[in-house]
C-alpha cells in the first residue's frame, strides 16, 4: 500500500520559528520580562483554552472573532482566548481575598502574562490569527501612580531594547466623552448616543490615514441607512472637533487649551486632570517627557476603556503601529461579579513588536543554536570517553553536545560546528586520549589551546 504525501504547509495566519527567530525573540522577551519584574509584577499563565460564555461577552469586533472548539467532552461550549484581558478578569473574579483564611488574590495586585493568543481573523500580511501577546496590570487601585508607572514602563522597557526614537501618546477616554457632549451628541430614534460615540471615535482614529478634512466630512455625512450610528454632526459641531483636534503646543500647554475649549464640561475636566497627575508622577520618576506626548486624537479600546490611554510608537518605524498599547479599564471585572473593579494595564505585540525591531537591526539573529560547546567524535571506540566530557561539561552549566555527524571527519564536523554558531569545539584524538588533554578551539577566534582534561571544568568557568 502506498501512503499519501502530505504536503507540509501551515494554516494561513500561523508562524513557524527557526532557532535564529526563537532565540531572537526569547533574548527580547527576556529583556521585557527584567523591566516589568522591577515594577514587582508577578508571572501567571491562565488556560490556552476558556469556556466561550467567558470570552463572548466582549462585544468589539475583536470579541467577534473567537475561535471555537469542538470537544464531546464538555457540556458547555468552548474557546482560544483572543488576549490575557478576558482571563485575567476571570481569574480575579475567580479568586477574591478571603482575610480569615490568607486565600486569593489580596488588592491591589500587579500581574504579568505572556503567551499566545488566537483570534479568528482572515489571514493578512502582519495579522496572524495565533500571536503572542506580553501584558502587565496592576488591578485593585484607581490612583493615576498605577498609570503613571505603567507608562514609566513603556518607556524604560523601549530603552531595554535599545529603541531611541519612540513617542508614548496618552489621551483619557474622558476627555473623548466630553467631546461627545461638546459636539452634542444625543440618542436618535432607536440608536444611542454612546454607539453614535463609538462611531465617532472610530472615525477620529482614521485622522492620520485621511487627514482632519476628510475626518469632519464624514463626522458630517448623513447616512442612508437611518439605523446606522454615523454622528451627522452639524458644521459648527464639525468647526469644534477641529479646534479639538487643532490644539498644539507642550503637553501643558494642551491640557490648558484643552480645559479651555471643555470650560463647563465635567467629565473633560476630570480627565484632564487625571492626565496632568500622570505628567506629575513621571516627572517624580525621571522620565522623560520628551518621549511622552499628549495626544488627544487617540481613540482606542472604545468598548473597555474608562480613562487614561496609551500607545507606544516607533518614529523610525510607524508603519507597524502602536506595538505597545493599554489604558485603564474599570468595568471588565463587572462582567463576572457585578461589581466594578479599577485596573490599568498595557500589552505589547510580540510579533509586531519583533518585527519591527528586525526592521530597524536592533536584533542579534546570529544565534543558531543554544549549543555552547561540541565534543568532535575522531576515535571510533572511544563513544565512551566523549560522553563523559559532554557530561562533565554539563555539570557546571555549559550547554554541550556531541557530535553525530554521518562524515565524522575533522573536517566534516568543523565545518557542522561552524555552520551552527557553535562558539567552542572540543578536540580529542588518539593523541589526546594518550595524553590526557584535550585541544580547546574557540571558533569565534581561531584560538586552539591544549589542556590537561582535569582542568577542563576551570577553563569553561572562567571562560
């Protein structure tokens, strides 16, 4: 019986990653993962696998494309989470501090998750539908310290990764609520005024792609369809989103035009003094306010979002993005409990992320392999031998393999080494053996030393 070829292809929307990428990416996430434990977030991992009631309840369109499993195991249908937000509130809601018994999770609580995510998407070029995200948040406290120092974050996990030219934008939802009330925005027939909202913070987010011009003309547009939420603003609602959208300056300078544009509009005021306290707090922690930038055109997470806002961008790279975006959501945990629960947080794009720091050859994909050191095989019968110095190697911590290269000639198996970045050889012939020592090659610098076989272990330790 002859069997079936099958032909090795992947789903559209999923990567493989050779060595090079693997340990790109793992020496990147490493660097990451150092920043955000200096901030003491703690390290989760919740299920690649929740029930679908808890992820569907999120109504973006992001909560729309859920993959779904099939299992005749469970009753309840299941699902791949599309982010670490959807579990992570489950997993607080799940697990309230009992103060008799020292159980759960005591409040405020700073948690960090990293691992891939799925969502049902077509595949595109740069949108996958399995990705990893890298998230922090710190649940329990409504203090603008909380998002201060996730901004603080941004920028300090950026310089880890040797990215200079970057701007982190802030804008409050707040602010973006008082704007619906400044262009006076109200219910219309059967459609809301918070959809009408929606739609037109939909339609600002497009400002760098259409430019302010072709923005208000379609904050004006009267749809044909009456049960479409467009905002069908008036010319003067349109002339004060302009003034909005127009205001420059430092970032002082903006909250103060800004507060004066939304003189009487409570909730604009309140969010403008959220984001000052923010400027307050980063300044009492030395960052820069050069790379922090108010932006009051940032429209994102309409659906979860109830203040601050933020988005990271790399200025030598911005046709990737926002990699790194978050903002406080007070509301995801009331879901499962009923009850309102502060939280701030971000979530870096890992593959995009690393896509553009490949862009811009912040990236050392040299590495091939974690191999540090190969033991040449050159004697047939002395298999024996070899494995004891692989093992003695092993034993203080030197990654080490011995060769089993089909051409087990010196030349065949130094040029493998080679090939693989293999930075040592170990040396052993007839001579050697003889001898008792070894020949030491550093591939990196062509040096060859020969010594003793019992002072092999102090020669890697010092190396």
């Amino acid at each position: 019986m002859v069997e079936t070829i099958v032909k090795p292809e992947r789903p559209g929307g999923f990567l493989d990653f050779l060595p090079a990428d693997y340990l790109a990416r793992e020496d990147m996430l490493k660097k990451i993962e150092g920043v955000y434990r200096s901030f003491g977030f703690d390290p989760i991992e919740t299920p690649r696998i929740e029930f679908l009631k808890t992820l569907a309840g999120e109504t973006s369109d992001t909560g729309k494309n859920i993959f779904h499993i099939k299992s005749s195991q469970d009753d309840e249908p299941l699902a791949m989470p599309f982010d670490h937000t959807v579990p992570f509130a489950r997993l607080l809601a799940a697990n309230p501090y009992d103060a008799k018994k020292r159980t759960g999770i005591r409040l405020p609580w700073r948690r960090m998750v990293v691992g891939p995510v799925f969502r049902s998407d077509t595949p595109q070029s740069g949108r996958y539908r399995q990705f990893y995200q890298f998230d922090v948040d710190i649940a329990g406290t409504a203090s603008m310290i909380a998002d201060a120092e996730i901004v603080a974050l941004m920028y300090l996990t950026m310089k880890a990764l040797g990215v200079e030219n970057f701007r982190i934008k802030v804008n409050n939802r707040k602010v973006l609520n008082g704007l619906a009330m400044l262009a006076g925005i109200r219910n219309r027939d059967r459609i809301s005024a918070d959809d009408i909202t929606k739609e037109m913070m939909r339609i600002l987010d497009k400002l760098d792609k259409i430019g302010i011009d072709q923005v208000l003309k379609e904050l004006q547009a009267i749809p044909e369809n009456p049960e479409f939420p467009a905002p069908g603003l008036t010319a003067e609602a349109a002339e004060k989103i302009r003034s909005f959208l127009s205001l420059r300056g430092d970032n002082i300078q903006k909250i103060g035009r800004c507060g004066e544009l939304f003189h009487g509009v409570n909730i604009a005021q309140e969010g403008l003094e959220e984001l000052s306290r923010i400027l307050n707090y980063l300044r009492s922690m030395d960052i820069p306010e050069a790379y922090v930038e108010i932006d009051f055109s940032i429209a994102r997470g309409l659906d979860y979002y109830t203040g601050p806002v933020f988005e990271t961008v790399l200025s030598d790279a911005p046709g990737f993005g926002s990699v790194f975006s978050g903002g406080r959501y007070n509301d995801l945990v009331k879901r499962f409990t009923g009850k309102s629960l502060p939280a701030t947080g971000t979530s870096i794009g890992v593959d995009r992320l690393f896509a553009a720091l490949s862009h811009l050859g912040l990236l050392d994909k040299s590495r091939q392999t974690v191999t540090e050191v190969m033991i040449l095989r050159l004697e047939k019968d002395r298999d024996h031998q070899y494995l004891e110095i692989a093992s003695q190697l092993r034993r203080i911590g030197i990654n080490t393999e011995i060769s089993m290269v089909e051409d087990n000639s010196f030349k065949g198996q130094f040029n493998y080494a080679i090939s693989r970045g293999i930075k040592f050889i170990v040396i052993c012939g007839a001579l050697e053996f003889e001898k008792e020592t070894v020949q030491v090659k550093n591939l990196e610098t062509r040096k060859q030393e020969e010594i003793s076989r019992a002072d092999l272990e102090t020669y890697f330790i010092k190396k």
